[in-house]
C-alpha cells in the first residue's frame, strides 16, 4: 500500500492497535504529507480543523500544541511525510504521532502497526 492511499484510508476516531494488537488509543488527527516543501500549504484530513491559514508557519501552529518538545527536523519530517496523531488511552499516557511507515494495516476496524506505542513520538 503506497503511504499516501495509506493516510487516506485512516480516520478520526478509529482504534489504534499496537504491533502485538492491543488497543492503544484512537485517532484524533490525520496530516497529509506535503511532497513538495515549496508549497504553502499543507493538507489536512481533520473536517474538525479551519481550513489551511496563508502561511506554512500557521499550518505548523494549527498542528503542533505549544507545549509539544518536538525537535525540528523530527517535526519537519513529519509534516513532509504526513502523520496520524494518536489520542492514547489511559490516563497518564500522552498523545503520540504515528508515521506512515509505522502503519502495517488500515481495515474497518481500525488501524494496525508494526510498533509498539513506546516507538511512537509522544505529542
């Protein structure tokens, strides 16, 4: 499955099932990757968002909370290549960012990875 029709596949609200198939959140959010880093925009799957602001600095201010400690070039990668934001379950665990090549499957019932949530860039 090539990554981009993998992105489109995935939903908000879906479960999120780790490698080992234990339930590990839902979905709160999908980015589309942005192939071409001259382009302004960057497109969400989010209905629930507002429409890409004018700038790339804005799109990056919609996605990203303040407080996330993201290193640049992991959160460049990540609205390069695109990214489902996973609302973890459980009380004291935070949020994660699932890239496409993290993804083994997307069904019905869900989305599938080939990781572990420990593997996942806490949000």
């Amino acid at each position: 499955m090539q990554t981009g029709t993998t992105l489109r596949n995935v939903e908000e609200g879906m479960k999120v099932f780790d490698r080992d198939q234990r339930e590990i959140g839902k979905v709160e959010y999908v980015q589309f990757g942005d192939d071409d880093p001259e382009t302004i925009e960057v497109e969400s799957a989010s209905p629930s968002r507002p429409p890409p602001r004018d700038s790339l600095l804005a799109n990056i201010a919609d996605v990203f909370s303040p407080g996330d400690e993201i290193p640049d070039e992991v959160r460049r990668k990540l609205l390069q290549q695109g990214f489902v934001r996973l609302d973890a379950a459980g009380l004291f665990q935070a949020d994660r960012y699932i890239t496409p090549e993290q993804i083994d499957s997307v069904s019905g019932d869900g989305l599938t990875l080939n990781v572990t949530i420990d593997q996942l860039v806490k949000h």
